[in-house]
C-alpha cells in the first residue's frame, strides 16, 4: 500500500512510519526540513512546505495521514491538491474540538466548537481547539474519497516534544517529597503515541472512515498513575496532596505547568481526561499497559540530548508550596 504521511518526524507521525515501514507498506512523508531530516532512508522523503507548495506534490496514493493540519486554510489546500488522487484521508484532530466537554464521558455525537476563521496563521490555546474543529469540516468538505477523522486526548510517550507526560515519570524518579495535584481520586486518560499510530494504520489497512475518539485506559485515577510510576521507577517518592484551591491561591498553571492536572473550575474542560472511547475500541483500538509507557518514557528522557522539561512544575515552585501548605 502506498501512503502519503504529512508530517512523519517528530512525535506521532514519526511512529506512524516506522510501523508502517515495517509492516511493509510504500511511504513517502512530507515535511519541511526542520527536524529529523533523512530520519527514515527507506522511505520517501519529500521536503516542502504545505502551507507554499503541496500542489507541487506528485503522485497517487491509497491514504494519506495529517499529523500536522493546525489551520483550515492549510487543511483547504491539502485536501484540494490531492482529492482524486488519494484513496482516503487520515485527519489527527483533538478531543478539543469540543464546545462543551464539563462532564465526563464525552461521546463524538456531542456539538463541536464553532469559530470564524482568523486571518492569523497563529494557533494559540485559546484557538486551537476551535480551529481543528474547522480543519475536520474542510476535510469532510472538500476531499473526494474515504474520510477518517481521529480525536485523541493528550498524547504521550517517547519522543512527545511537549514533556505534559514526561514530567511525572522524570519527577518521580529523582524521589522525595512531590507535589501531588487535586483529588487523588481524579480521572487522569492519555494515548500511548505508538498505540495510536498502530490504530491509525489499522484505519488504513481496512479503510476504516468515520470520526472516532481515542484515548487509554478509561478508568485511571491520578493515586493510581503516580502510585505506578513510583512502582516502575523504584522511587521512594513521598507524594503530598494539594487541592485545587491551594494550588490556584500559588498561581499553578493547569495542564501545562502541572501535567494531566485539570482542575474543577475548569469548567468546560474539567471532562476532558474521561472521555468516551468505546467506539474505538469496537474498531480495534488497545491501548498498551500504563507501567510499559511509563518505562519507555523515562529510558527516552534518561537518552535523549537534553535533561531540561519542556513543561513542568520547577523544584523551586513546588517546594515552596509544599511547605507552605502541608
């Protein structure tokens, strides 16, 4: 099978061709050059920037898969320039998409968020959700073949460039006294990278269309998931629980300065970390044990270049607010 990836080296599509390479198929990616160039000699690699050139593109396919589509006129461009000439488009979307996600449980008939589309190229947090709602439409709109869109939630692993994951298996490993963020009990659901990239190319493989959430283990509690990195890690790890009021009076930030932590007053996003996956899992989806991501998470962070997260509580910060408040 011949399969066209947009994107392909640095996180999910960088799983996705590896796979596919080595279950055989003909891959060609796309990419603009500015990470990992020649990262897969035996596949095609084709350097141009789809927001200028991706007319430029030649050739049929049987799938293409969009790791990479954040703005709907970018999206436009690619689903026009290669309808007719490709079998089926793989669109990787968010569980962001939606208008309302306060409750848990989410399923892929509730209303997405609607947004006019802005003359700024720029995604923000703020936009970003809303955006890849009107990228899902653009596919769904313009392409002429078989569409599969795929809503993850927060995607982890090994390579993940964000560090919303790796923070807490680098954390724990280092021991002592952790901050440990709002009830314990709290619902925490992330994707194993390499288990969505295998689903996705199982999406091709059968020519699977429609829209589907995908995400892990549906009943995961916070206690549970650092209780297993300490477990995997050998940590001597002494967790301390914050609530989410002390932890908003010190000016946490959710999410992104404390990892897989959405508070209560979220509001509509609060469900967001237990959201609805059984459709995926009817067509296919596993998702791999906690404690092996966790594993391979940390060897990545322990061989990687640089030691510094990217995201995550500093020392200084969690320190203080742990004397302050236990």
């Amino acid at each position: 099978m011949r399969i066209l990836v947009l994107g392909g080296t640095a996180f999910l599509g960088r799983h996705f061709v590896q796979l596919a390479l080595e279950a055989g198929h003909d891959v060609t990616y796309v990419h603009r050059g500015t990470t990992n160039s020649g990262l897969f000699p035996q596949a095609t690699e084709v350097l141009l920037d789809r927001k200028e050139n991706i007319e430029s593109l030649t050739g049929e396919f049987d799938a293409v898969f969009d790791t990479c589509g954040y703005h709907p006129r970018d999206v436009r461009r690619s689903a026009k320039a290669l309808a007719g000439r490709v079998g089926q488009y793989v669109f990787v979307s968010t569980v962001s998409v939606y208008a309302d996600m306060s409750e848990p449980m989410v399923s892929e008939l509730n209303s997405v968020q609607q947004l006019e589309e802005p003359e700024s190229a720029d995604v923000s947090n703020e936009t970003y959700g809303a955006l890849k709602a009107h990228c899902e439409e653009e596919v769904q709109t313009h392409f002429d073949g078989i569409v599969t869109v795929v809503r993850p939630g927060l995607i982890v692993g090994p390579h993940d460039p964000t560090d919303r994951f790796t923070y807490w298996p680098a954390r724990i490993a280092k021991g002592g006294r952790i901050l440990a963020p709002g009830s314990p009990e709290r619902n925490v659901q992330f994707v194993d990278a390499r288990d969505l990239a295998a689903w996705c190319l199982r999406l091709v493989d059968q020519r699977i269309a429609g829209v589907y959430h995908v995400a892990g283990h549906q009943q995961l509690s916070m206690r549970e998931f650092l209780n297993a990195c300490s477990a995997q890690l050998s940590s001597n790890a002494d967790f301390h629980w914050v609530s989410d009021e002390e932890l908003l009076q010190h000016e946490v930030g959710p999410w992104m300065e404390m990892p897989l932590w959405i508070p209560e007053q979220a509001g509509p996003f609060y469900g967001m970390m237990k959201i609805d996956v059984s459709k995926a899992q009817k067509a296919g989806f596993h998702a791999r044990p906690i404690e092996q991501t966790i594993r391979d998470t940390q060897v990545w962070y322990e061989g990687r270049g640089r030691k510094e997260l990217s995201t995550g509580l500093s020392e200084e910060k969690e320190q203080h607010i742990l004397d302050s408040v236990v």
